[in-house]
C-alpha cells in the first residue's frame, strides 16, 4: 500500500496541445490517481483565524499573506517569533513549512492560486512563499512556492518573499531529508532556536535503509513504491509524449510515468546533484525527469523534477529535454 504521498488534485487529462482527453489508458496522472485521497470536505475553520487542512492534519493561518509584505529570510522567523509571543489562534508553536509542506497544501488541478477549489484562505497572493528549508546546493538561498502555477525554486535568503505560517503534527508527508542549517550568508549554523527545517524535522521519519533492491528494481520504504533504475531505460530525452508511450513499453506488469508528487518525494533536501539520499543505488542518472502531471496553469507543459537541485519546474510537453524514471505501486 502506497503511503506518504498525496494525491496532486489534477483530475483531468490533457495532450500536447492543451486538448482536454479522456483519462482512461491514457497513462497520465489522473489515470491512476496514486496517493491519499483528498477529505471532503479538506478544509475546517477552526475558528475565525485557523484553519486545519484535513488530509495534512496541519493547521494554517485562515490569512494567507499573514504578514501583509514581503520578508527577507530571517525577518520571516522572526515576525513568526513574534506571533508565538502573541499566542496567536491560542496557540505558540507556529512556524515557517516546510519545503513539503508548503507543496502539501498546493493543487495541481487549480491555478491563480494553485489550491483546492474549496479552500476557505483569505489574502492570497499569487507570488512566491518562502519555506524553512534551504537549498543544499546554494546553502545561502531557501526554498520557495510560487501559488500562481505550483512551482518550486529557491531564492537569496536577502531577498523578500511572503510567509505562511503553519502549526501542528503532519500526517502523509515524508520528512524533507534536511538536517543542518544555515544562515543568510549560506555558512553553517547551530540549528537551537532556528526555526529552520532541520530544528523541527517535521514530517514522517524515513527508515533505514530507506531503499531496498529487489532484482533490477529499488523498494522505497518511505512510500512503498517501486522505482526501476533510470539508468535501465534506453533512449531520452523525449517528449513528453514519447515518454508516456516509452514506459507502456517496459516489460512488466504496472509499470508508468510518476506524478509530481511521486518524484519529489525521493528528493533528499540535503543532498544535490543528485538532491538523493546518500545510500541509493540509481545508475544513469540526468538531470530533468517528467512527471505524469500536466501543468494546470497551461495544459501544454507538464510538471517536470530537476533532480541535481531538487527543484519542481515544467516542461514544453512538445520539446525532447527530459527522461523517463518509470514507477509501479507493487513488488
């Protein structure tokens, strides 16, 4: 059984040309619909300022630019300081998300903003959301969320995005893998009083080993899915396309392309190029893989994982750039 993912909310299938298809044999994300369900409803008010996200089990500011303006990295943490001084909603132990977390609340099936049809948030700003997570590869910049189109990057900590405090105990959303922090500056730090990703470690622990090989193919505990080695797939890049109809090729029963949230969760937020866990045994690795969840924002990209940075961008589904890490829900 498939756990620690959630479904990406995309429910409809689209080709090259941004043409609405039918989903069955399609071979696309909303053909499968892998992960936990979304409650419905996802959302409860848990009074006139919280809200909890049912699938997450997370509760989130019923105001989404809580703050009003944009923060640097380090007046983020310390504005979110100031709402635990405050007790805000009653509570003290809200905080910066997580890189996960904050892609836990996204749909993929929505655009402008990329969340649930039936969110109750108020004040969202289709921008980028700053994440308590920095980037392994540039330790001197942190993860953001844009909510415009559910893209994931990483921006200068000097620079100033928006915040979105979280709280509470996650469920169904892997730990991010990070585990030193550092400052503005990109230099290591201690991480007591932080507030960064790697004090709280939020997020379901992984185990260890974390991946098992089992003939040519990798068990990942984390999740139960069942990754082929990328370096066993002849060809690439493809299309997006071609990508789809490459992997109903693969001998083998189940077999086919990853969703987004498929993807990101092998990345390891401490670890880049490749952004892996240390111990995994993946031959022929490159550095873009298509995902099986096409772009909402414009139905003739796809949700693409850059795997040297860790970064969630899309791909031109018509452009031959990206390869092919096929996936299956069973041994």
């Amino acid at each position: 059984m498939i756990k620690n993912i959630i479904q990406t909310g995309l429910d409809r299938c689209f080709d090259e040309q941004e043409n609405e298809i039918h989903c069955l044999n399609a071979g696309q994300d909303p053909t499968y619909a892998v992960g936990e369900p979304w409650p419905v409803p996802r959302f409860t008010l848990l009074d006139k300022d919280v809200v909890k996200d049912e699938l997450t089990g997370l509760n989130w500011t019923r105001k989404a630019n809580f703050f009003e303006f944009p923060l640097t990295w380090d007046q983020a943490f310390a504005e979110i300081d100031q709402l635990n001084n405050q007790g805000f909603g009653g509570f003290n132990d809200w905080r910066m998300p997580n890189r996960r977390e904050m892609r836990s609340i996204l749909s993929h099936g929505a655009r402008k903003p990329a969340l649930p049809q039936d969110h109750p948030f108020a004040d969202v700003f289709l921008g980028w959301y700053w994440t308590s997570t920095s980037s392994a590869m540039a330790p001197a910049y942190a993860w953001y969320v844009h909510l415009e189109g559910a893209r994931m990057f990483y921006g200068g900590k000097n620079q100033r995005y928006l915040v979105w405090p979280v709280r509470g105990k996650s469920v169904h959303i892997p730990a991010t893998g990070q585990t030193m922090c550092h400052d503005t500056q990109g230099q290591t730090i201690d991480c007591k009083g932080s507030g960064q990703d790697s004090e709280i470690q939020t997020g379901q622990p992984w185990p260890e080993p974390r991946f098992v090989k089992h003939g040519p193919h990798f068990l990942d505990k984390l999740t139960n899915l069942v990754w082929h080695d990328p370096g066993k797939i002849s060809g690439g890049p493809f299309t997006w396309i071609q990508a789809l109809d490459a992997v109903a090729e693969i001998k083998g029963n189940g077999w086919r392309m990853p969703n987004i949230n498929e993807l990101e969760s092998l990345v390891d937020a401490s670890n880049h190029s490749p952004a892996l866990p240390d111990q995994h045994q993946f031959t022929g690795l490159q550095e873009g893989y298509w995902s099986s969840t096409t772009s909402f924002f414009e139905a003739d990209w796809a949700y693409v994982l850059y795997l040297h940075k860790g970064a969630v961008g899309v791909g031109f589904k018509p452009y031959a750039e990206f390869y092919l890490w096929p996936v299956r829900s069973e041994l």
